[in-house]
C-alpha cells in the first residue's frame, strides 16, 4: 500500500513540472520597453557606416546613438532590428502612425540615448515620403527580439 501512495505521490509531482505554457505564450519573446525621441535623417554618401556595411540611402537603415553603441566600432547593436512608428510633429509630416522596421548600421555621436538617425529611405517610409518635415519628427522605437521578430 505504501509503495501505491509513494507511485501516485511521484505521478503527481511529475505532471506539476510538465505544464504546458498557456496558448500564444513565447518564452523567446523579450520584454519590449519603448523609448520615445526625436528622428532625423542622413546619408551614407557610399561610404560604410560604423558597423562595417555600405547600404544604399533607400536602404531602412538607423545611425544608432553611442549611449547604445558604447563607443565601440562595431557597436553592439550592429545588425539590430529597431521598430520605429512616427508620433508626429514637424511641417508636411503625413505619415503619423506609420510604422516601420529599420536595421541599425551606424553610429549617430550627436544624438542622445532616445534620438534615431535614419537613412533617407526609412525617414520617408515613416513621412509619407517627405525629407522635410522639417528633416525632424517625434517617434517612439523598441529593439525587436534578437531573432528578427517585432
């Protein structure tokens, strides 16, 4: 009879450590945190940004800041895929809550921890294809997941 209860003792611990998660649940999902800040612009010119790779200014790509970059070439961010949506501000700006996913590629040394430099092609994905409105707009970003997904 003991050996009953120590056999359904075991049964049941075991079935406590295989819950499934609950539906939809991704534990490779990161907790997202939002930073809101300021978006300009800038052109690679042909030349490689800090992270070693020339893109075409059409190219979604961001001039990260050092505060992330940690003043290092290439950053730690290098790669790092940015989900940026436009908040608004600045003149001729039709593009408030548009969202687009850019890639960092480069260092910004004069933006602040919160301020996204874009290249011309995300800029004007997010302004509904305006470089002035006026070159400036207000934007709230989060890092997407290491693997990619936002």
């Amino acid at each position: 009879m003991l050996l009953s209860y120590t056999f359904v003792g075991l049964y049941l611990a075991a079935q406590s450590f295989a819950v499934p998660a609950a539906s939809g649940e991704d534990a490779s999902l990161e907790r997202r945190v939002t930073h809101c800040g300021d978006a300009t612009y800038y052109t690679q010119g042909g030349n490689a940004g800090s992270c070693g790779q020339t893109n075409p200014d059409s190219a979604y790509i961001i001039a990260l800041s050092n505060y992330w970059q940690d003043d290092e070439s290439p950053g730690p961010y290098c790669g790092r895929k940015i989900q940026i949506t436009n908040q608004g501000g600045g003149d001729d700006n039709n593009g408030q809550g548009k969202v687009v996913v850019a890639t960092v590629q480069d260092t910004c040394p004069s933006c602040d921890e919160n301020h996204l430099d874009l290249s011309e092609g995300a800029f004007q994905a997010l302004t509904g294809g305006s470089l002035d409105p006026p070159g400036e707009f207000n934007i709230c970003w989060h890092f997407c997941n290491a693997d990619g997904s936002c």
